[in-house]
C-alpha cells in the first residue's frame, strides 16, 4: 500500500483526519496479516477479505464494519472492484436474523420468542456468509413447529432486511401519467439505459462492470425490473446477484448461486443442501417489493414468490397481486 497516495485519496473524498488515520492503521494490520500468508493487498485473493472479517468477529461488530468500510474505500482507490463484492457477500442482509428474533417477540412475545431462539446464537456480522444457512435451517424448523407455516410466513413477508428509499412520490406521478403498462416498460427501460451507460463509460452497477452480453441478457428479459403485467399481476424477476458469474457458470447449481442475493440460503445452494430450507423463505425477499408497492398503491398488496433459486428454478420471480379497486384506476387504453 502507498500510505501517502491512499491518504490523499481519503482526503480528497472528504473522510475526517481521526478516521483516515483510523482506516489506514486497520489497513496496515491487514497487510501484516497477507503478509503472513506470502500475499499483500494488490496480489491477494478477494476471498482473504472473507476471512479476515471472521478473525475479526471476537472483536465486536465495530470492528468488523471498520474493515469493511476501508475495504470498500481501498477498493475504490485501486480499482481492485472485485473486493467490494467481498464486502457484500459479508455484509449483505446481515441484520435479518437479529430483525426476525425482534418481530417474533412484538408479534408473538417473549417467552415465545426466547423458546424459539433457546440455545442458538444469531450469526453475527463477519462471519463467513457460507456458514448462515445452517443457522436459517435450524430457525426455520422451529417457528414451523410452534407458531405453524402461515405464522411464519407472516414474520417474512415484510422483509427482514428493508430496502433502500425508493422516489415514491416521482413513480407515483410516472405511473398516473403513463398507466400501469407503460410505466412497467419504461422502468425496464431506465434499467437497460443505465446499464448502458455504466458499460460504456466503465462505471459499476452493484459493484460489478457491465459487458454488451449482460447488457443483451437484460434487454431479452422485460420481467427484470419491475416487472410485466398479466392480467391483475405484476410478474417480476431479480437481476442476478453477480451477474458475470451466473452468465459463465458451467452448471445449473453454480447459476443458482450466482443468481441468489440472500446470504442466509446461497451457501446452501453451493453445497447442494437448500432442500433443508423451506421454499416459503423467499417470502421474505417478496417483501422486499411488497414495501415498495404498498407504498405506490398507498394500499397492502399481496406478494408471492413464483419460483427462485432456492426452489430450483435459474430466475427469482415473484407476482405482485393488484387490488381490484386499484387496477382500473392504472389501466391505459
């Protein structure tokens, strides 16, 4: 590492003198770690990052979000993008659990929830993602036996992990000018647009470059976005989660994994042990459109998913159930 080039980099990206030396003497303990295994930053596997944010769990979460957040600053700086989404295999949905053993309790109580939790420890951030699902097995099995598949799929539905703040009232105004059909073409379109900008200029979407190829994947696929609609459904399917690596994955297994966002299932996926993960768990990522539709209908919709990855299948797509009184006020002739 160039300490004096990265701290100018810091400075020039606005970050606080007392972070910016906190930063750099974590990243100085990383490179004593590489070093340790005959590697240093610039030659080292992204998998490292992985591994050290597991060494760091017996140090507390703020240690662990420390290491990330200068990863992803080392990333940008170098270039080296590939260790970002290391970072976000680490970090991606890493406070479902905790938000789950919270709404258990404010839904069901207490003593309902300690039973169900008793004797488990929530995987905490850092810990290897691989290693999760072992832990959404074990959850998963306990509430379907005290509170009954319906129940839990009522504790999933809302999503666990939230979203990022959509422009609501601006898609409201989109979708009351153009009618439902339109706004869903032309979103799908912003989709192909920016892609389309990110591969021409170099920049990223969701951490990863962007080719003519995945470019082409998502102009043949209109469902990806938000979606198509049939009749009083809304079908929509996910971007792959890394969307270069499910293109070149040679089985179906390994696009299954490369397809799926949720670090609480994708390792199970990898190792061939997803059967011992209910099918409903994806109610979960349904929720995560629920809250952006509950809010353009400004009504609850129903939102299920249609097929996934952990289901078998090689897309994530889910059905979004219009209300009636709702759906001839959107339809354009």
């Amino acid at each position: 590492m160039d300490e004096s080039e990265f701290k100018i980099y810091l400075e020039e990206n606005k970050i606080e003198n007392n972070l910016i030396t906190i930063y750099i003497d974590i990243l100085k303990e990383y490179e004593a770690y590489l070093f340790t295994l005959g590697v240093n930053l610039d030659t080292s596997l992204p998998e490292k990052i992985v591994d050290y944010s597991e060494k760091l769990v017996s140090k507390g979460e703020s240690s662990v979000l420390n290491f990330l957040r200068v990863i992803i600053h080392y990333a940008n700086y170098s270039k080296r993008y590939e260790y970002i989404t290391k970072v976000i295999d680490v970090s991606e949905s890493y406070n479902a659990m905790n938000n789950l053993y919270s709404r258990v309790a404010e839904i069901h109580g207490d003593s309902i929830r300690n039973e169900i939790f008793s004797d488990l420890v929530i995987p905490p951030l850092g810990i290897h993602p691989e290693k999760k699902p072992d832990f959404t097995k074990k959850i998963l099995k306990r509430l379907e036996k005290k509170i009954g598949k319906n129940k839990t799929i009522e504790l999933l539905s809302p999503c666990l992990h939230g979203r990022p703040p959509d422009d609501i009232e601006g898609d409201k105004k989109i979708l009351t000018e153009l009618g439902i059909d339109r706004f869903l073409k032309k979103k799908h379109q912003d989709l192909v647009t920016r892609l389309e900008r990110h591969r021409d200029e170099g920049t990223l979407e969701f951490a990863q470059r962007i080719d003519d190829e995945i470019v082409n994947y998502v102009k043949e696929h209109p469902i990806i976005a938000h979606g198509v609609r049939k009749k009083n459904r809304i079908y929509v399917s996910k971007l792959p989660y890394q969307m270069r690596k499910f293109l070149d994955a040679k089985n179906d297994q390994m696009k299954r994994f490369f397809l799926c966002y949720c670090p609480w299932v994708r390792g199970a996926i990898k190792n061939a042990t997803e059967n011992e993960i209910s099918e409903y768990f994806c109610h979960c990522s349904a929720g995560w459109y629920k809250l952006y539709w509950d809010q353009i209908f400004d009504h609850p919709v129903k939102v299920e998913p249609v097929v996934t990855g952990l289901s078998g299948a090689l897309e994530c797509k889910f059905a979004i159930t219009i209300p009636e009184n709702i759906l001839k006020t959107i339809i354009r002739k």
